[in-house]
C-alpha cells in the first residue's frame, strides 16, 4: 500500500502565509506539493503560484497537478531571484514557503540512498542526474575532509572515528550502499540509553548536506527572498536540522534589527527602517502531530514578514 505523504505543520504553514486569493506565492521546495495544494485551494483564479525543487520527481508530480495557476522552475531555490525575476515579480510576492531538508517521499524511497531504515544505493543528491553520488564522493575523499564534514555538518562527536572506519573499509570493499554506512556508523557510534534516533542519521544527514550544498544554497535563498518579497510579504521557514535553523534564526533577527548605525550620528531610531518584523521566531509541533507523523519532532517554523521601506 502507497503511503501518504503527510505535510509537517500544514495548518500553521498556511495561516503563517496570511494568502490573499489574488496573491503571488513561491513554494520554494515543492517536494511531493501537499502545501502547495494547500495553498492552491486558498487561491482565487487570479493569485499564482510559483513552485521550485531540485528534484525531477518533484517537477514531475508538480506538472501533474495540471493547474494553469502553477508556475514551474527545475532547479534550486538558491536561484529564487532568478526565478522571480524571469516573471517579472520582484517586490510582487506576497509569500514565500521554505520546507528544508530531504522530503518524505525522497527519504521512504531506497533507491534515492537518503535513510539508513531501507537499503538501497548510496545516491543522496536532491538532483540525481547532477553533481556527485555518495558512492562516488566516499570512494575518493580523504579521512580529514570525510571527519571535517561529519564533524561540522553533521555536530558528531565521533567524526574523526567514523572517517577512520570508513577509509579503512573502502580499501577491503566499495562502499555502495545505505545499510554498509550505517553498519559502518554502527561499530563506533554506540547508542544512549532510550535513544530514539539512529547512531548513523549525523553522519547521514552531514553527507547529503555537503552533496547537495544546502547551508550555500539557504544562504543564497533568504538573501533573494528579502529582495522578491512585496511590503507586507511574509517568509515562513520549517527546518529540521539545527545548523539549518540557526542560519535562518540569524537572518530574521539580524533583518528585524534594520541597518546598524554607528552610534554618535545624529539619527533617531524612527528614522531607520527595519526591513523585517518576526511574526513567529520558534514554533514547535504539537504532541498530537508528532504522534500522528514522527517527523514532526525535530521541525522548528519561523516566520518573518517585510516591512514597507517607505
């Protein structure tokens, strides 16, 4: 039986994004579309939406809902400006959704090599026909760089260790599928006591983020944000990984600020203009949520919205 793909924080998403039906949104990481559907129903005949994912599967299911409202790019996110400039709407958007991280049908598919829970081959890219595959990077990285990027993507303590193990294998056997990493996790990672989380998902989740140049490419979407956004637009952000949401905690409290001023100019604080307000800076699921849908435990939402410059 085809499972279903349950939105995190759907109902919250979509009152954080205050829809005006003639509105202009982006769904910057349409994943498998369940909030872009959502907001297509909060949409009159004249609002559009423009939908953005690396992955072809994700652009695929978004042509198939067949709807003239839909705007498609095939590509990242970190290229939102770009985007939004080829329809000619900067400073037009009235919302705009990031949903970070791998998505649930992406994670529940073992041939795409995100989970450790359903072996397949080690892939991890969003794009699968670009970049490099985890196979291929694991066959030829150093243990410095390989203990470097667990270490500072992943904040796992026994990097260096887990680097070790897996040089040590490749030179025995190719490393080519999920189950063999983690295995591999597994013999110097050993769980707490009550764990609920794998030993392997920090060395998982480091190496899909190098792959795929997620921090770089969450940078570069929030700067084109601000600038896309129309006076009043809001930004609404779910993440799931700490590095993740401390980059976009960041930005919406240091947009929030305004420009800083050195202190002994003669201006008053109403004269500088902050370019955002925080709406909501840490909202969690509920208990009720995260039991219906486990992945709900790690997310954190955050929502900002543009304050007019004039």
């Amino acid at each position: 039986m085809e499972r279903v793909h349950v939105p995190v924080l759907l109902e919250a998403t979509i009152e954080a994004l205050a829809i005006k039906p003639d509105g202009y949104y982006i769904d910057a990481t349409f994943g498998r579309g369940g909030h872009s559907e959502t907001i297509l129903e909060n949409l009159g005949k004249d609002g559009k939406l423009l939908v953005i994912d690396k992955d072809p599967e994700a652009i695929a299911a978004a042509r198939a809902l067949n709807d003239s409202r839909i705007i498609i790019k095939h590509g990242s996110f970190a290229d939102l400006n770009q985007f939004v400039a080829e329809e000619d709407w900067i400073g037009k958007v009235n919302g705009i959704l990031m949903d970070l991280g791998v998505s649930s049908p992406q994670l529940d598919t073992a041939e795409r090599g995100f989970s450790f829970r359903l072996d397949g081959p080690l892939d991890m890219r969003m794009n699968p026909e670009a970049g490099i595959s985890a196979k291929d990077w694991l066959a030829t990285v150093d243990a410095t760089d390989l203990a470097d990027v667990i270490w500072r993507l992943g904040e796992e303590r026994h990097a260096r260790r887990i680097a070790r193990v897996i040089i040590a294998e490749r030179e025995k056997n190719p490393i080519e599928t999920t189950k063999q990493l983690a295995d591999l996790v597994a013999k110097v990672v050993r769980p707490k006591p009550n764990q609920r989380i794998h030993v392997a998902t920090k060395t998982f989740q480091a190496i899909r983020i190098y792959l795929n140049d997620e921090l770089t490419d969450l940078e570069k979407a929030l700067a084109g944000a601000m600038n896309v956004l129309a006076p009043e637009g809001r930004l609404v952000v779910m993440s799931f990984h700490s590095l993740e949401d401390r980059i976009v905690k960041r930005f919406m409290v240091e947009k929030s600020r305004g420009e800083q001023m050195p202190r002994n100019l003669p201006i008053k604080n109403v004269d500088v203009v902050c370019p955002m307000k925080v709406i909501k800076l840490n909202l969690k699921a509920s208990e009720d949520e995260i039991d219906q849908n486990p992945r709900a435990r790690s997310v954190r939402l955050r929502v900002a919205e543009k304050i007019p410059c004039d």
